[in-house]
C-alpha cells in the first residue's frame, strides 16, 4: 500500500504502517527495526508532529509473523525515542517530509 493510499483511509496512521508503506513506495525491505529508528529519528529532526501511540502487534493489524516480530522488538527498547511508535496526521507536508528521507 502507498502512502497517498494510507491518507484516503483515514488522515492519521501510526508511524510503522507509514515506515511499511514509504518502504513499499522505494520497494526496500521494511522489517529492520534499526532503519525504522533511523527514519523516526529524520521525522524528530524535522519536527514532524509526531504524537506518542502505544501499539501492540494486533492494533497495526500485524497478522503477519514477521510484523509482529517487528512491534515486539521496537518495544524492547521503548525508552529509546526512536524505537516509539507515534500516530502522524498524513497532510501533503508531511508526507513531503516523509518521502525526503533518504532510504
């Protein structure tokens, strides 16, 4: 799914199924959870209103083993605040913002 799919959804989406889908749009791989850090840490950057989501697996809809896998880990290490899961409003300057990180 892309990330113009995600906005005609619904306006706000939590940050890993806007990694997943900018990851998608660049057809790179999306489950190393040091590269979601890094993008998370290129949003915090650039201000990006990012607002603090507590995701369990089964709310991102990971049906997925390998998704599941992925929110497990992030989670290991929540105190870092590149590993955190937010909710993004997906306005055109966000996702602006978000296809200028260099994958």
């Amino acid at each position: 799914m892309t990330l113009d799919a995600l906005k005609q959804k619904v306006i706000f989406h939590n940050s890993v199924d806007v990694w997943i889908a900018a990851c998608g749009e660049k057809n790179i791989q999306w489950s190393n959870p040091s590269d979601y850090k890094k993008f998370i840490a290129h949003l915090l950057k650039n201000n990006l209103n990012l607002k603090a989501f507590n995701l369990c697996a089964h709310d991102a809809g990971a049906t997925e083993e390998e998704k599941t896998k992925f929110a497990e880990t992030l989670a290991e290490t929540k105190d870092d605040p590149n590993s955190q899961v937010y909710t993004i409003k997906l306005t055109d300057s966000a996702l602006e913002m978000i296809r200028s990180y260099p994958f």
